[in-house]
C-alpha cells in the first residue's frame, strides 16, 4: 500500500531515511558489477 508506505516514511527520522536509502543505492551499485 503506497499510502502506508509514505506514512512510514514521515514517521521515519532523516537519520533513518538516509541510512535506508544508502543501502538501496549500494544494493543497486552490487547488482551492476
């Protein structure tokens, strides 16, 4: 649910946001090598 989703999302911290971004980023970066 996308609602739900943005709901996480603001409940979050921005410590927590830009942690959970980073990941993803290096999760994409892996699968390309």
């Amino acid at each position: 649910n996308l609602r739900q989703t943005v709901i996480n999302i603001e409940k979050m911290s921005e410590k927590e946001l830009r942690e959970d971004v980073m990941d993803l980023i290096e999760g994409e970066v892996e699968e390309e090598k």
